[in-house]
C-alpha cells in the first residue's frame, strides 16, 4: 500500500511538473512572439517614414533610379534625419548600388549603427544628399532604430580627395560622418568628396565634445574613388 501511495505521489508530482513546464514553454514563446511581431511592426513602420519623398532637387537620372529600385524589397537598419535641411533617408546595410539607389548606406569597416565609434554613411550627392549643401555646424543630426534614437550635433563640414580615408578613421567619441560626392552638381563623376561630421550629444551635453581622433590611425575602408 506504501509502495502504491509513493507511486501516486511521484505520478502526482510529474504531472505538476510537466504542467509549470508547458505552462512555462508557452508564456516564453508567446513572449518571444509578442516581441517579434513587435520588432517587424516597427521596422516596417520605420520604413515607411521616408515613403513621401521630397525629390525637387533631384537630377531626373537619380528619380529614374529611386524608382527602380521600390521594386526590390529593403528593410532599413535605421532613419536619418536632419530637421534643418528637411533630410529624411533610410540608411541600409552596405553600400551596394541599390543601397544607394533607395536611400543611404552603411560604409563597410566602420562603426556599426548603435556602436560607439565613427559611422560612416554614404548617399548618393544627385539624390537624397543633395540636402547636405545646406547643412550648418550646430544642426542637429537624428539617427533612429526600431530600439532607440540617438541625437548628434554636426560639428564640421569640409571638402576632401576620394583618397583622403582619415575621414572615416575611429574615433574616441561617438560620431557620424557623412560622405557624398562634390561638386553637388558637376556634371560626370565628381572629382572630390564632401564630408559632413556629427558628434553624439547626450542630455548633459551643452555642446558637442571637440573631435578627438587617435593619432596616426587610418580605416580600411575608402570611398573607392567611385560616383556617389
């Protein structure tokens, strides 16, 4: 009788057990699946942000492209945004020719989005960063993911050699710059590259730190001598 009262028991204990486990499995997928269609509800509202495009300074070559490239499906790592100069671009993964068609691309080697260091994104000077003609040291500069925006002060502008890497070097504070090609509107490749730098500002800051980038360091990573 012991023995059969033991079995029970045990027999009793594995069905709880087996029950705070399913009930346990459950909760943790339907967790993980709240959390996932949260995440792809945000990243497509993210990309939608930049669906009424303001292309009047456009040339027609760079409309024509934009436009080709909607029929490929692209999700955005992020949004930038330039309040200043009305800039709104996606930013994707790479620099790859359609990137670049659609909106503005990641420069392979440098900081990843979210990362401390030196971002480097690059868009096309006929298309969406035509804007950065007008862009003024103080201008606040707007990076935002699906998980957080991060607020930066632009801190110079200058005009450099497609052989000039330093530009995209690491650097000690959290920072963006921006490359396009310049002229803004030279007709044919444009020989010199126009450079817009951003530094992190947090709530604290009154003004962005001075640009601190360590001595002698250079990136693997060059505008390739090519037509952005």
């Amino acid at each position: 009788m012991r023995v059969l009262r033991g079995i029970e028991i045990l027999a009793w204990c594995a069905g709880v057990s087996l029950l705070v486990t399913y009930a346990t499995t459950r909760a943790w997928y339907t967790h993980s699946r709240d959390q996932g269609v949260a995440m792809f509800e945000a990243a497509t509202a993210l990309a939608r942000t930049v669906d009424a495009v303001d292309m009047t300074t456009w040339s027609r070559a760079r409309v024509d492209r934009y436009r080709e490239s909607l029929r490929e499906s692209l999700a955005p790592q992020a949004v930038l945004r330039i309040p200043s100069v009305k800039l709104v671009v996606p930013v994707f993964e790479g620099t790859r020719e359609l990137n670049l068609n659609r909106g503005a691309g990641r420069i392979e080697g440098t900081a990843r989005i979210g990362e401390a260091g030196n971002v480097g994104i690059a868009a096309h000077r006929d298309g969406f960063f035509r804007a950065l003609k007008d862009v003024r040291v103080g201008d606040t500069l707007l990076l935002e993911r699906v998980t957080a925006t991060r607020t930066y002060r632009v801190v110079s502008m200058t005009i450099v050699d497609p052989s000039e890497v330093s530009v995209l070097a690491p650097t000690t504070t959290e920072s963006v710059t921006l490359v396009t090609c310049y002229p803004f509107y030279y007709v044919g490749s444009a020989p010199r590259r126009f450079i817009v730098r951003a530094q992190r500002v947090t709530p604290d800051d009154k003004e962005a730190p001075a640009d601190s980038t360590p001595a002698g360091a250079t990136s693997r990573v060059a505008t390739r001598g090519g037509s952005i």
